[in-house]
C-alpha cells in the first residue's frame, strides 16, 4: 500500500493547514500567542461557528494532492446534541470548479452514521478515541483545492479542531481521476425498488468504496438484498451482481454467533471492510434517558481499494432491500444512508441539494 516515492528523490513539497497556519505558508505555524507566550499553542481550532456559517479549511493553489484529513469537534451543545454530526456539512471543490465534488455530513464521511461516534478501524478512514476522524484518501488537484465546512447546526459549534496535510509538485496531468464522495438517505426506502446508493456520474472513473448507516424497520434478518453496479450503458441489469448485503461487506451468516441459544450479531473492523456499530438503544446521555424502542442501527464500510470499480462512461450503483425469515424471501423496507467514494474525470454532473437537516437526523 505504500508509495514507492518515498524512498526516491522527487520534486515534492510538503505542507499542512490548521488552525496555527490557516494558509499552510512556509514558516507560518504556530505564531499565535497564548497566555504562555507566542508560539505556545495560541490558535489550535475554530472557535464559536455559528449557525449558517460557511469556514474555509483549507484553500490551496497550485498542482498537488492531500494526503491526509484529521478532525474533530466540540459537539457538547444545549439541544440535539447527537445530531451534530449530520449537521456539519464538509464540501470539497477541485480546481474552482462551480459544484462541489464532495458534500457529505461530516460524521458520515468518517463512517460515523446517524449522529453517532464509534471506533473505525480500516485503511483509509480511522476513527481513534475520542471522536478523532482521520481521512486517508489521497486527493489529487491540477489547479487548486477548496475545503469548507458548513454549520447548519441550531446553535454555534463550541470548537472545530483539523490538520489538512498536502503537497505541491505532484504528476498530475489530464489523465487523472478526481476525488468525489456523495450523501443520500431514503427514509424509508421504496418497496420492492432497489436503494440508490449511487447515480449520474458521467465520465470515466473508478468506484472506491461505500458505508452504509441503516436502522432496520422490518423484522427478522435483513441483508439479503444485493449489491448491484451497473457500468458503461448498463440498463435493466448490471455487470456486477453481488450474493447478499452481508457478503458485500465481507460477512457471512448474519455476522452471527449462537451463545446459550441466542443469535447474536458481532461487529468488527478490518482493513478493507467491517460492520463497526451496532445499537438497539436510544441512549441520550445529556437527558440520562434510555430508550429499548428504537429500531436497530447498523453501520458498514467496503473500501475497493485492491478491487476498484472500473468504469469508462457511466456508473450506478444499488442496493436490494430483501430480508429472509421461517417463510423464506420477502421484500422490505428501511431507513437507509449511504456515503459512494469514487474517483473520476472532471467535469462531474452536480450532485442535488442535501435534504434539509431535520431530514438527516435518525429516528
């Protein structure tokens, strides 16, 4: 998985911005002052975003590729405290293109679903304690590269703390695929059509990975719907048919062990795929209130990383919502979220308008 340019001399420059260096200027950082003096930690985040309020992370000129993206927030507001997540909107533009080539909830980009905040552990998104999101897709720029983060939060957000790491002097050149990452939520989904994780791309790309955040609305075992990618003018049926959601995602038999005669599901990280979260509770631990009612959440995450998606014109991408029980087979319906990595040529089609936040909170 490692470059072999790390260990060849090259042309490449290495740089980071941050709340110590908003430009990422040689020789910038940390000249803040604190009340221990100037340079001892005096500007480590944002502070006080308010409501409907737009920040620039990051706004680079030149040829060049982020390397890494790390984050975190200070989410500890008076009300909705859990949804924070899915209401910071993280956007990405690629060489002052018009329409951003990433919009997605800042928790659900870190695969971090329905407001919540576990453990990732996989290669290129790693959630570490507490609430540390880490990005390591590389994202290549010819031009320029403009990062914002949006508050659509009901109150200001306490704090904002992030590291954007890139270089300038990279290869980057016409044949070079862009970074794209898309939000969607059917809730619930269409009976008996399948869930549009991905649609109207245009161009030639490859697919990179997909998280899913479901909170299931129908008995019994719910992942035996497939995974579908239809490519380069594919119509009523795709050239890439999956066995079953949890074969997706790298499981088997309902990710499920029997303990004393009980089903129970295990969740688990890896490398290229996991089921890291789980809960049957609504736990909101600001009211110290505790929930049994409400429907089952489920996160899930499949990187292409050493199998990616080729495509040369188009690519769509769904999933089936089919359960089994003592009867067999049935058709369901669930309150599905899902973020699609991919990279592609530009110009991309424009991705719609999010849903309205209230829209975006889980049940």
């Amino acid at each position: 998985m490692f470059d072999s340019g790390l260990y060849k001399r090259n042309k490449i420059y290495s740089y980071a911005i941050n709340a110590e260096n908003p430009t990422g200027g040689r020789g910038c950082g940390g000249r803040s002052a604190s009340p221990l003096g100037v340079a001892r930690k005096g500007s480590p985040c944002f502070r006080n975003v308010r409501p409907g309020e737009v920040v620039t992370l990051a706004d680079i000129k030149g040829t060049g590729k982020i390397t890494h993206i790390w984050a975190t927030v200070d989410d500890r507001t008076s009300d909705s405290e859990r949804f924070v997540l899915r209401d910071l909107v993280l956007r990405m533009y690629w060489d002052g293109e018009a329409y951003p080539s990433v919009e997605v909830p800042l928790g659900d980009f870190f695969c971090n679903g329905f407001g919540e905040t576990y453990l990732v552990e996989s290669i290129p998104v790693s959630v570490v304690p507490s609430r540390g999101f880490n990005c390591f897709f590389p994202m290549p720029f010819g031009k320029s590269a403009l990062i914002t983060l949006e508050n659509q939060h009901a109150e200001d957000i306490p704090a904002f703390f992030y590291q954007i790491d890139y270089t300038l002097g990279d290869d980057v050149d016409e044949d070079t695929f862009y970074f794209h990452a898309r939000w969607r939520r059917e809730n619930p989904t269409m009976l008996k059509k399948d869930y549009t994780v991905l649609d109207d791309v245009r161009g030639e790309g490859a697919y990179i990975g997909t998280f899913i955040a479901m909170s299931t609305l129908s008995r019994y075992w719910y992942g035996e719907g497939e995974m579908k990618f239809y490519l380069d003018g594919d119509s009523d049926f795709p050239t890439i048919c999956g066995t079953g959601m949890e074969d997706y995602f790298g499981g088997s038999w309902s990710f499920a062990k029997q303990d004393g005669g009980k089903t129970v599901e295990r969740t688990f990280n890896s490398p290229f795929l996991g089921y890291p979260f789980y809960s049957r509770h609504d736990e909101n631990l600001h009211n110290n209130y505790h929930n049994d009612d409400c429907p089952p959440m489920r996160a899930f995450y499949r990187w292409h990383l050493m199998d990616p998606v080729y495509f040369k014109k188009d690519i769509r991408v769904t999933l089936q919502q089919i359960g089994v029980c003592h009867k067999g087979l049935f058709e369901r319906q669930d309150d599905l979220s899902s973020v699609a990595y991919w990279y592609q040529s530009e110009p991309h089609v424009a991705f719609p308008a999010l849903v309205p936040v209230e829209e975006r909170w889980p049940r």
